[in-house]
C-alpha cells in the first residue's frame, strides 16, 4: 500500500545506521520477553496438575522456583528492552530533528514566507517528537507482539491441536482486519495535526506583536479568532478519534468471545477427561494473554498511522529544496573588491518582475547609495549581491566574479550584510560577535567593540563578555543592537559591505549617534547602502534611485544633491 504506515515510516530506517550494537541487542531481548512470557502459564499448569496428583513438595517448590525465576527474568528484559529501545528510538530521532534544522537554516526567505516560525517548530519538535515515542513502541511492541502472537498459537499447538484451531481464526481475522482499516485514519490525523501547526503559527504571530494587539484594541478579535481555530481543532481531532476507536473497539470484541470460547472448549475437553486441569487453565491463561498482543497491536497501528502523517509532513519539508540557492566553488580574489549588476532582471515569483534590466558598477573602495519608494526592489539589490537569490537574467558579480559560481562561506567571509533587523541570541556578548567561534580571540573582540563605538556600554556589563543577552536575560535598545550588528562586521573585516535599511527602526537622535560607527565601518570599503532617508546618503559616492524595479537616477552624489531637476535633489528636499 502506497500510503501505508509502514511504507512512510521505511524512511527512518537509515536514522539507525549506526546504532548496529542496540539493534542486535533488542534483537536478543525482545525474543527472549516472549519466550519468558510463553513459559508463565506452562509452569502454572505444572504447579496445578502436581498439586492435583499431590506430588512431593520439593517438585512443587521448583516449578515455583521456576516460576519465580522467569517472572523476575521477564522484569529485567522489559526494563532492558525499554531503556534500549528508548534510546534508540531518541538518538535516530534527535539525527533527523538535526537534519531538519539543517535542511530549514539553508532556505531561503522565501521558506519562510510560506512556513511561519509556529508551523516549523510543531513539525521540527513536534512531528519528531511523536515519531520518539512511536519508533520505540515500533521497536518494542509491534514485531514483539506479532511475535507473541505467533508464540502463543504454536504453545497452543503443543498443549491440544483442537484448541490451536479454535484460536488461529481469531488471531489471523483480527490482523486481516486491520490490514484493511490501516491507514483509513491517516486523512483525518493529517487534518487535525494541520490544524494544530495553523494554531500554533497563529499563537506565535500574536504573541510576537501583543503590544501592537494590545494598543491598537485587537485583543477581543485576536481571541475570537482564537476560538475559531480552537474549533477547528477540536473538530478535526474528534473526526480522528472516531475513525482511529473502531480498530479497538472490533478487537476487544473479538478477542473477549475467544476468551468464553476458550473457557467452553476448555470445561467440554476436561469434563470429557481429554484435557487436566492444569492444561485447561493455561489454555485460559493462554486466551487471556492473546488478547494483550493483539490490543497492543491495533493501538500500536494507530501511533504508527500518527507517526505516518508525521513522516509526510515531514517529507513535505525536506522535498522543498527547489527554491535552495546553489552555490558554486570559487574563490574571491584577495584585496579591495568591486561589485557589478550586469543588466538584471529578479522576479520572487512568475510574471511578477521585482528588478528590470538594472546595471551599475563599483569599483574597489567605492560607496553606492540606494534610495527609492517602498517596493521599488532596493533590497533585492542587496540580496542579490549577497548571493541570497540569483537573478532571472543579467549577471551579479564581486570582485569580477559571478556571485552563483561562488563558494557561500567564502562570498559571505568577504562580504558582509546589515539588516535593519537585529537579532540578538540568547547567548554571551562574546557568542553574540563571534557566533561561537572559539578561535576568535577576546582582544579581537574588544577591539571590534570600540570600534563600533560599545566599550562604555559593555565594560558596564556585570559580566563583561560573559554577560548573556537576548530573551530572558539582558535586554538592549534598539541603538545598542543596530551597533552590535556593525561591531560584528568589524570583527570580521570584510572587503565589501552592505547596508539594508540600516537605521529604518532608530529615532533620528539615535540615527546621530549611529552615524559616525557607520563611517568607520565604510571607510576604504567598497559598500551599498539602502537607506530610506535620503539625508543619511550624503556621505556616499554615488546614488541609484529605483522606482518599480527599474534604475531612473544613476550620477555622483554631490552632482545629484546640487542638481534641482533630480529625483535625487527632491528626495533631499522633501526629508
């Protein structure tokens, strides 16, 4: 079956590699807990007949020895076989939580645009988390009970053939059974862990923006949407948990006539004085231990049929590695580099052109400004030159090479991008500069500091370099962080700089105290700079004005600024 739990479940089976010494020992132990629990009522119906036929005591205090000895036995292999499945289930697990985090970090922003950040922690955490849980049952429960099964019918075999042929129609009805429902309620557990993800995106989207919530008097409409999506979920996990009870509910019914089955066999045999007593309790006891098995089994199928859905989701992120940005293996030469867009034309999506045929050149050491409306595609420019995205046509080249030939870590070790968008992680002063790069020595990073114009902030930090920032321990403002970025391009040193917005989100006091950083950063630097305030540009060498992704102003900025027929004269005059 296409769509079967087990045909999607298949693909974990490479996350075990590698954990050959676990596998061979469940191997082992899980036979063995079968066999121990196929010894139980064999030693009960010896210690019954011996008792009956009154045999000496000593033969009754072995099989009770015995008895004894495989319960204990069966503890310590079901204990065993827990902890190896456990950590088997978790270590294969954790490698494809790894591989998902992994796979998401190297999308580009466009991944995003269609995963919010609440989708992708549900299926990274969540998904995975369930496949944890499933995969050590699978391990332990599944073949172990069909092996018990199977154990059961042939003891059964041994004790009276007529007793065998009662069971076996039960035991093979009931797994063809659930062959056929199997899989039936993976639409409605796809629907509800959908909605669950829809809920969680839409938690981490409000949340994010309470205090905008809050002040603007959306909190009323946020939490009757929250109902709505609470509804849904409800909905759909009810549709599923109608679908998924039938399976138990069919096999509790078949296995309880069994069990009377079994007891009537049993009396009419012993009452006829074909079958002992002892015989006809462990068949009992062998009817009520089937039962455990084949319930484990079809409550096992519907984790699985859980975890199934959680592959596919899975599945679905991991395939989407069309929109990856390839990169090549080129080198940039060292010393200054320039940066050039050779007739480019960019589109995020078809028929929908972000940049059309726009071209400039930068030599080494040189400033460009971008300036232009909202949409006009300045960022794009960025991005592009920053190798996050290739152009549809035209050429993107620094240091007179082709951005796509280039190898990613050795484009990004030389060219360095400010975003109006800070993120500060949860970490130490120093981590957040270096990004956890233990080689980086602490004069490297003091010295990045003060050029970024931080070293009265940070030698006031209680801990220093040591002093954790980010959610939950210390906060910055927004000045402070904007230099926390610049610092960490000091630190690196890179020959070409670009600058995104880069004081879209500061007051124009702050702005101030931003600017002269800014000028150390770009000095003898080939940049771009975007900015949205025109006045912020004065100190570059050229400026580019974009309008609807098209170049309508390209010239020296002092020749602009002085030119009262320019768009780049008015941008200055109107602020």
């Amino acid at each position: 079956m296409e769509g079967s739990p087990l045909r999607q479940l298949s693909v974990l089976f490479r996350y075990l590699r590698g954990e050959k010494p676990s596998v061979l020992l469940l191997a082992v132990l899980v036979p063995l807990g079968v066999g121990l629990q196929l010894v139980a009522p064999q030693m009960l119906r010896r210690f019954i007949d011996h008792t009956l036929s009154r045999s000496p005591s000593g033969v009754l205090l072995a099989v009770a020895a015995w008895y004894l000895l495989a319960a204990f036995g069966l503890l310590l292999v079901t204990i065993g076989s827990d902890a190896v499945g456990t950590r088997l289930a978790w270590r294969a697990t954790n490698r494809l939580r790894s591989d998902l985090v992994a796979h998401c970090l190297r999308r580009p922003s466009r991944f995003y645009q269609r995963h919010p950040p609440g989708e992708l922690v549900d299926r990274v955490d969540g998904d995975v988390t369930r496949l944890a849980a499933v995969m050590s049952a699978l391990v332990l429960e599944v073949l172990a009970q069909i092996l018990l099964v199977v154990g059961i019918l042939a003891a059964l075999l041994l004790l009276d053939w007529r007793l065998a042929l009662l069971f076996a129609p039960f035991a093979a009805g009931t797994l063809l059974l659930l062959r056929r429902l199997v899989g039936r309620a993976m639409p409605f557990v796809a629907a509800r862990q959908a909605s669950a993800a829809e809920l969680l995106g839409f938690l981490e989207e409000r949340l994010a923006g309470a205090e905008d919530l809050r002040t603007n008097g959306a909190v009323a409409h946020t939490l009757r949407l929250l109902e709505t999506r609470e509804s849904d979920l409800y909905r759909r996990a009810r549709h599923a948990a109608q679908v998924s009870v039938r399976w138990p509910a069919t096999v509790q019914g078949l296995s309880t006539l069994s069990v009377v089955l079994a007891l009537v066999v049993s009396v009419w045999l012993h009452g006829r004085g074909q079958l002992s007593t002892g015989t006809a309790f462990a068949c009992l006891s062998y009817a009520m231990l089937l039962r455990r098995p084949l319930l484990a089994v079809t409550t096992r199928f519907h984790e699985l049929e859980v975890a199934a859905v959680s592959v596919q989701r899975l599945q679905e992120v991991l395939r989407q590695g069309d929109d990856v940005v390839h990169t090549g293996t080129r080198h940039l030469p060292d010393g200054p580099l320039g940066a050039r867009l050779d007739h480019v034309s960019f589109s995020y999506d078809p028929g929908e052109p972000v940049l059309r045929d726009v071209s400039f050149r930068l030599c080494p050491g040189e400033r460009l400004g971008i300036v232009g409306r909202t949409g006009s595609g300045k960022s794009t420019v960025v991005r592009l030159l920053f190798g996050l995205h290739h152009p549809v046509s035209g050429a993107v080249t620094v240091g007179g090479r082709d951005v796509a030939a280039l190898d990613t870590r050795a484009l990004r070790g030389r060219v360095a991008l400010v975003t109006q968008e800070v993120q500060i992680i949860h970490a130490t002063l120093r981590d957040n500069l270096t990004f956890f790069d233990p080689s980086v020595d602490d004069r490297r990073v003091c010295a990045a500091l003060e050029e970024a114009g931080l070293t009265d902030w940070w030698r006031t930090l209680p801990n220093g370099l040591d002093t954790v920032l980010g959610a939950g321990a210390r906060g910055m403002s927004a000045g402070q962080e904007q230099l926390l970025s610049l610092a960490r391009v000091f630190l690196r040193d890179p020959a070409v700089v670009l600058m995104d917005e880069p004081t879209a989100r500061l007051d124009p006091h702050t702005e101030r105290l931003l600017m002269p950083a800014m000028e150390r950063l770009l000095e003898g630097r080939t940049a771009v700079v975007v900015q949205h305030r025109p006045h912020a540009l004065r100190t570059v060498d050229r400026i580019l004005v974009l309008d609807a992704g098209t170049v309508v102003e390209h010239g020296e900025q002092s020749a602009l600024a002085a030119d009262p027929t320019s768009h780049f004269h008015e941008l200055l005059r109107v602020g």
